[in-house]
C-alpha cells in the first residue's frame, strides 16, 4: 500500500467528511510503457510487479459524476486506496473542480475520449477533438502529460494502436467485470469481482453513465474482501 500524508488539517476540513489523503505514488508508479497494451498488472509492459504477485487496480469509467464520484472518491480516501478514473472530457470539463479533487487524492486520470466513442470507427481528421483534446484537459488538471487511454467499449483496430503510440498512449484494459452497468445489485456486484480475483488483476467499474448506487454500495465490501484474500491495490497509469 503506498506511503500517505494529509494534505489538509483537522480544522480546515469541513465537518463530517473523511479527511483528505494524498496517496503518494510508489517510485514506478509511471511505468505505462507508451503504445503498450495493459490487460494485467504483472504481464504488462514494463511493469513493476512479478507474475503471480497478489496486486489488484480498481478502475472507473464513464466520470466524473457530481452524483456518484464524490461519493466513490469519499470511500476511496477513507480506505486509503488508490484508483484511476477514465474520464469522458465532455463530463470532465462539466465538473473540473471534480478532477481536481481526484487529482488532489492521488487518483490517476485517463482518457476515455471526449465523448465516448468507438475508436476504431474514429477517423483520423476526429482523434485531435475527441482524444487530444481529452489529453489536454486532464494535463491540465494533473500537469503532466496522460500516461494512457482506455478505448471505449475495449473496440480497436492496428490503425488506432498507431495512433495511440504516436501520442505516448499506453492502452488500459481490463480482465474482470462484474458488469455494474446492468445495475445488478450490490451484493452481486462485489461478488462477482471477488470471485474473479486473480494476481494483477485490473478491475473494470463505472461512476457515471447511469445510476451508479449499485457500484457505491458495493465499494467497502469489494475493498474489505480484496484486503481480506491478501491483495494488495495498487495504481496503473498513475504518475
């Protein structure tokens, strides 16, 4: 679990909310290796952690919400845990002061383009509106360039692997899905991803794009059970 430190006082912080804590990335921490392909923590490109090592990174996409991911961003901090959200730059723009505060918390931001769309039916005269100006929004929220991209729907084609690699883009997947966006309920939700846990596993879950209470509700339980079968969770794309 990543080093922390307060980034506010006691006194400073509005009563009743949990108290905001700066998740310090682990030195690797950057270590999405541009045109790559992310599916596994530990059979990616460049990363860190050894086969088989019990890692997890808990992913949302869709956001931000001003309904759902304040409310998922709250448990998160409060559990000390690290995440990346993909981020639609449409909703991003809407409610910056939302990426500001998951940027604040040690969040990692992806793109997830500005509207949402299938890629590999993007043409190229497309990619600067919906994935540069997406990059240009969260560089600057986090003042850094974008680490990577999570393809809407998972959809691609050679053509959008180019592209993504002339950006220094690593492609951010996913090998569990609980499928909260069919609203199955919250016990089904954290049940399905720990029944599907695994080393290096990277879990796909949405905080916007529908009512999300399912995905809410199912947080504390998904990240007690992650802890209790000895995992660690730990950022992709972060940095």
């Amino acid at each position: 679990m990543p080093a922390s430190r307060s980034s506010a006082s006691p006194s400073s912080r509005p009563s009743g909310r949990p108290r905001l804590v700066r998740l310090r990335s682990s030195p690797r921490a950057d270590w999405a290796v541009p045109g790559s392909v992310i599916r596994n923590l530990d059979t990616a490109s460049g990363s860190p952690y050894h086969r088989g090592e019990k890692v997890v990174a808990l992913t949302f996409d869709d956001g931000p919400s001003p309904v759902y991911t304040p409310e998922i961003l709250r448990i998160l901090v409060a559990a000390r845990v690290p995440a990346s959200f993909e981020i639609i730059g449409l909703h991003g723009a809407a409610y910056p002061g939302i990426l500001r505060a998951e940027h604040a918390a040690g969040m990692a931001l992806v793109n997830h383009t500005w509207t949402h769309v299938d890629l590999a039916l993007l043409p190229a005269r497309r990619w600067p509106a919906e994935v540069d100006s997406t990059s240009r929004l969260l560089r600057g929220i986090t003042g850094h360039p974008l680490r990577c991209l999570r393809r809407p729907y998972g959809l691609g084609n050679p053509a959008v692997d180019v592209r993504l690699r002339v950006r220094g883009l690593a492609d951010l997947g996913w090998d569990v899905d609980p499928a909260d966006y069919l609203r199955p309920g919250a016990a089904v939700i954290a049940r399905r991803v720990l029944a599907a846990l695994h080393p290096g596993a990277i879990v796909v879950m949405h905080d916007a794009g529908g009512n999300r209470s399912g995905t809410v509700a199912a947080l504390p339980a998904i990240i007690r059970g992650i802890r209790a079968a000895g995992y660690r969770i730990v950022p992709v794309c972060a940095g």
